[in-house]
C-alpha cells in the first residue's frame, strides 16, 4: 500500500497561483476524495502525483520519496490514471490489455475482464463499437493490466449515460478496499460518500477542510454536486 504525502506545494500558472501551500496526506489503501467548487484545483493537484505536472515548490512524496527522484516511466506503472473519457489506442480489446503489459497472458486478461465486470467474450472484441461504459471498463482493465500500487480517478464516470456510470462506479467500489491507494476527483457528493473514505476540501488552490468523509462539512452539505 502506497503514501503520498504533500508538503507546502504550491503551483502556478500565469502569474497565478493555481494551488497554494497545500500540505496533506493521502492514506495508504484508503480512497482519498478531492473536492471543492469548480476552479479549486483539484485536477491540477491530482496531476501532480504522477507528474503530468509538477509543483512550482514544496515536495510530492510518494512512500517517503521525492517524485523527482523517481523514474517517472516507473512511477506512472505504479500510479496509473483513468480519466473522464475512455482513450483507447489499439484496434483490438486483447491489444489494448497488452499496452502497457505486452507479456499478459490470455488467461490473465480474462481473469482482469472480469474483475472490472466485462465477460470473457469481450477479450476478442474490436474496441470500435464498444459503448462508453464498455471503453472505461477496457481502460479501467488496461490500467489495472501493469499492477499499480495507485489509481488517479479524475471524473471517471462523468461522460457516461447513468447507466453506465453506475456499472462503472460499482466496479470501482469493488477494486477499492483491497490494498489499492485511490484518489478521486469528483463534482458529486453522492459519489464521494459511496466510493471515498476520506476528503481534501479545496477552496481557490487552498485546502480548507480534510478527514474522513463522513465528518466533512463540504461534502456531507452536498456542496460536491
């Protein structure tokens, strides 16, 4: 189970400062929710943990070591991200499995399907034609294909229909809990109370209320929809 830990990070952009001092911890096996009102930083701060960004000062540490030391290939096998949209990048389901795992046997990639509730007959599937919930569950798999330590959940289920969005976040409940370090970035406080166990509050790049989810007033007020 993997730690991060920020220390006085602050970012900038144009003169502005995007996230200001911000120090926290974000729990080992825990699902840690960002949240905050639109423009608060929360996708800039998420960024930072497998260096799509970095901080203009202050430190990023991850199990006790600075990011920039790391292999940044190494670290983003170890923290692997699933965005608002499904991006795939191969012709074939058994392809995009392989992306980032070209040695993953067929009975591996069956067994991953599974775990993020698609069925064995998906494996040999064009990935054209696959419906949005479908895609997010291949990259959600494709992620999952290399072994990270940590998942970067930024709106995962904000450009699907409700149906599908709620297949998704259920299969995300169900990889939660078993060792993985999760953070998410969520407008909805529903979301954030059934998927996260803790919340960072951000307010104009400040953090301005943390701790278990259940005793944050930002989210349990609704203020995250």
């Amino acid at each position: 189970m993997s730690r991060f830990d920020l220390r006085e990070v602050c970012v900038e952009r144009a003169g502005h400062r995007i996230i200001d001092h911000v120090t926290a911890t974000i729990a080992p096996g825990r699902c840690t929710a960002l949240v905050g009102p639109s423009g608060a930083g929360k996708t800039t701060l998420l960024r930072l943990f497998n260096r799509l960004d970095d901080p203009d000062s202050g430190t990023v540490l991850l199990d006790g070591a600075a990011l920039e030391t790391l292999d940044v290939l190494a670290l983003r096998r170890r923290v692997g991200l699933v965005g608002q949209r499904p991006v795939l990048v191969t012709a074939s389901v058994r392809e995009e499995l392989r992306v980032g795992a070209p040695q993953l046997t067929d009975d591996e990639a069956l067994e991953l399907l599974k775990r993020v509730g698609l069925a064995p007959e998906f494996h040999d599937r064009p990935t054209e034609g696959l419906s949005g919930g479908e895609g997010q569950r291949v990259c959600l798999a494709r992620t999952l294909a290399v072994g990270p330590d940590v998942l970067l959940l930024d709106e995962p289920t904000s450009a699907l229909d409700p149906e599908a969005a709620a297949a998704v976040e259920d299969t995300l409940c169900g990889l939660l809990g078993g060792g993985l370090t999760a953070i998410l970035v969520s407008h909805s406080a529903a979301q954030v109370r059934r998927m996260a166990d803790d919340a960072l509050v951000l307010r104009k790049g400040r953090l301005v209320e943390s701790g278990p989810v259940a005793g944050v007033r930002y989210v349990s007020a609704g203020g995250a929809d």
